[in-house]
C-alpha cells in the first residue's frame, strides 16, 4: 500500500465531508499541520469540529478555519493569541468544549488503545465537570472523561519513511503523536521522507500502523512572541 501522495489536496482527497470531526497536533505555532489546514481550507468543508490544544492565530494553524467561517466546535485547552477566536465565541457564533491539556491529551491517548473512557480528578468542581458523571474512589471525586474517537487526525512530523513511521522534532512533539491515534484516518505532513528501514527502530516515536497518508512539504517555521534582550 503506498501512503506517499504528491500534496496535502491529493493525501485528503476522499476523506473531507461537511460535518466532520477533525484532531490536530500542534502547540501555539509548535508542530502545526499547515499544509493540511491550509488544503482544508481551499476544499471549503464547512461545520468541522476540531479537537486540538488551541486554534493557532488569527492568520495560521486552525485560525485560518475562523476566518472563512469553516468550524463549528473547538475542542480546547488554551483559547488565547486568536482574536476571531475570542470574537467568535463570546458571540455565540463557534461552540467551545474546555478541555485542560493532560485530559485533552489522554482522551486522544484513550481514544487510539479503544479505550471509551476513564476517571480524573481534574476539573471536579469546576465548568470542566458540568454535566458529566461524577464518581468516588477512595474518598476522592473523579470525573467520567471519555475518549475522543475522531474522523480524522491531520499531524506534522520531522521525517517519516514511506511505510509512515515518524519521528519528531524536539516540542514538535508536542499533542501530534496522540492526535494521530486517536483519528480513523490519520495524514501526516513531513519535511522529510526517508526510504524504509533506514530509520533506526529505536528512534521511532510513533509506529506506521496509526499512518495512512503522508505527504513532504515545505513549511514556515512561526514563532508567536519572540522576546530579546536589550543591548
């Protein structure tokens, strides 16, 4: 089975429908699947969930969804640094899910092992909690989270070989390796693809078999607030 396609159109043609549910790596402007996204966005899907730790700025990563009106639903743990974001919700006009960054991560995590759900203690007693099952262990409250089983996972890695084993780069890491699990389809965008066998085993930080689709491209390496020190 060849996973190599030529473009982020061609690795999604088939897969966008209206209404779909979508996870995507990426930390603030950390390991962002810009290609995909941008693929998303000329294919025109409308009424999208997305499940991702944010939704990037006003002008890339999932902010350029904001823009054209493309999302439904954020599924999310940090809702700053995006203005059409905040303008949007406070609006009425996009549905918000809050999610803190190790529930959000583990219900990927659990959502890829077929896991339905599991019991935390973070967010009892907060607006994380509302309308969810509560439940006591040993004197303690947890919460019922459940798993995130998403139509399809769109990550980004440093380099793969052709039967989609990946490795990333440093914080790229980031959410991509649990998002990619958690998606029926997961499509991947790479700078680099290596032939097979070439990649030490050990290395690997997630396996081929999550990986159905990958492409190479170019890619704008961001940084939301660069911060110097004065001479």
């Amino acid at each position: 089975m060849n996973k190599v396609f030529n473009n982020a159109g061609a690795a999604l043609d088939g897969l966008l429908h209206d209404g779909m549910t979508i996870a995507a790596g990426g930390f603030g402007l950390c390991g962002i699947p810009e290609l995909l996204l941008d693929a998303i966005r000329e294919n025109g899907v409308k009424d999208l969930t997305f499940a991702s730790n944010n939704a990037g700025i006003d002008d890339f990563g999932i902010g350029i969804l904001l823009q054209t009106r493309q999302v439904k639903k954020m599924i999310s743990s940090y809702v700053g640094e995006n203005a059409e974001f905040m303008r949007q919700y406070l609006s009425g006009e996009l549905e918000l899910e809050f999610a803190p960054q190790g529930t959000l991560a583990e219900r990927m995590r659990s959502a890829g092992h077929g896991i339905p759900g599991f019991y935390t203690r973070t967010g009892v007693g907060t607006v994380i909690a509302e309308g969810k099952e509560h439940k006591d262990f040993n004197g303690e409250t947890y919460i019922l989270e459940e798993g995130l089983f998403m139509d399809l996972a769109i990550v980004k890695a440093w380099k793969a070989d052709e039967t989609g084993n990946l490795i990333f780069r440093k914080t790229a890491r980031n959410f991509n390796p649990v998002a990619a699990m958690c998606g029926k389809i997961c499509v991947v965008e790479v700078e680099e693809i290596v032939p097979t066998g070439s990649l030490d085993p050990d290395a690997i930080h997630l396996p081929g078999i999550y990986v159905h689709r990958i492409i190479q491209g170019d890619h704008e390496n961001r940084i939301e607030h660069r911060t110097v020190r004065e001479g």
